[in-house]
C-alpha cells in the first residue's frame, strides 16, 4: 500500500484543529457563552496590549479581514465596534466555534470564511479593506511569503496591516534555550512555542527580519514594537520601569503596522 507524506500544511491544520488556539483558557462546555466569556476575560487579562494596540473600537463602519481569526475573540471586538470584518481560518474546528459565537451574539457584520492564507483569493472574494489585521497566525503558515503577497491583493494605498508574530530575540526563546539547549534554537522553539508542544511551523522573527520579509511582498512597516512578556508573573518583583523595559525589549509578541510601499 502506497502511503502519502503528509505535507507542512497538512500537519499544521490538523494541530490546530486538533487543539484549536485558546481552548486552554477554559473549561466550560466548548461553545457555550460561558465558554467564550472565560476566554475572552483570560485573553485580554493576561494580553493586556492587544487591546490599546488593536484599537478594535475605532473601526465602526470600516472593512475589516482578519486573517487567522481563530475563535473569533478579536472578531467579537471588531463585529461589537460596528465594523464589517470579514474573518478567515484554515481550522474547520476553530470556525466552527466562531459561526457558534455569531449565532450566540447575534452579529450580522461577520462573514466566516474557511481558507488557506496562502491562497487566499482563490476562496475570499478581492476587494480593498481599510484593515487587514492578523494576530499570532501568518507565523504558523509553511510560506509567509506567499500569504502576504496574497493580502497585498486586498490593500491600496489608505489600508493599514496590524500583523502580530513572534519574536527570536525574546525571553520565551531564551527560556526555551535554557531548558532545551541552544542548539538548532529556531526549531526548538517552533516545537514549544505553543500552549501544546509539536507545534508543525512556527517562524520568530527578529524586527529586521520581518520588515524585510514585508519589503520584499510589497509593503513597508510604519510602526513596529516588542510586547508581552512570556513568563510575566515570575518578574513581578522587578521595578516596573524597568520590567516595562524588559517587555519593550524581549517581549514575546511584535507588533507592527505596514501599508502598500
């Protein structure tokens, strides 16, 4: 019997289907209100930059595509702001949940879309967004690059890109380095990057790295910051101007802005 290899892609899909992003943060019933409240309480607890960052309220009446929407946490935001985002996952299990969330919340503003960033336009219909917004995801596709040469189909020169991914130079490599070696780094931290270990593809990026991955896809970035330290509770008895410091340095999370160059 001829048994195929199962690609990058593959694997990834089923990782996440199999453990769809934030679970972990609640033990309600998968689906229910109060599983989607404990969530969200946890997400914006614990990642408390995403909100000032994301600025999910100044987007009433703009078009949104989130690429990677996951659940839909960050979706519920934009769709309660009045904005209307079009929201996009690989994971079947993750847009099952999110479909579940809409009917819960009664949003008409959402579109659910089951797509590849990869390829995009081949299943998301192209038209100019006044934000494309993708928050710890493009960092988990095999190709980067081609996803977002794909989003650059959906800009012009007024919209903005919010992308969140990884960061090489942060104290969750380093943690990683000190309980695993620091030999072939890059891809231990792929392994462990995540609440569940085997993580298929998962790329960090220095701030360099990526604003030239950018260049190179046709956008410039106009803003880029570090935050979110990993491991955060153990540095509480450090000074906070200087913790600060240390979260604007070696933060697990860069956040940037990008436009078409």
């Amino acid at each position: 019997m001829q048994h195929t290899q199962e690609t990058k892609l593959q694997k990834m899909n089923r990782f996440w289907n199999d453990s769809p992003s934030q679970m972990i943060r609640s033990k309600k019933t998968p689906g229910s209100k109060e599983f989607f409240d404990e969530i969200e309480w946890r997400r914006y607890f614990l990642e408390t930059h995403i909100k000032p960052w994301a600025k999910f309220e100044t987007y009433a009446g703009k078009k949104v595509l989130e690429v990677g929407c996951g659940m839909g946490t960050d979706t519920m935001q934009f769709a309660r702001a009045g904005a209307l985002i079009t929201a996009v996952d690989y994971s079947n299990e993750s847009l099952e949940l999110l479909k579940k969330r809409i009917t819960l919340e009664g949003h008409t503003n959402v579109t659910p879309y089951h797509a590849n960033a990869e390829e995009l336009s081949k299943t998301v219909p192209v038209q100019t967004y006044d934000l494309i917004y993708s928050f710890g995801v493009l960092h988990h596709t095999p190709n980067p690059e081609r996803a977002y040469r794909e989003i650059t189909k959906y800009m012009d020169e007024h919209t903005v890109m919010k992308l969140m991914v990884y960061h090489a130079f942060s104290l969750k490599t380093l943690g990683v380095m000190l309980m695993h070696g620091p030999f072939n780094w890059r891809k231990k931290v792929e392994y462990y990057s995540e609440h569940k270990d085997g993580s298929p593809v998962t790329y960090v990026y220095t701030k360099k790295e990526i604003t030239e991955l950018l260049e190179k896809c046709g956008m410039k970035v106009t803003d880029i910051q570090v935050r979110y330290l990993w491991m955060r509770w153990y540095l509480k008895w450090i000074p906070k101007p200087i913790l600060t410091w240390i979260d604007h340095t070696l933060g697990w999370n860069i956040c940037l802005e990008a436009r078409l160059k």
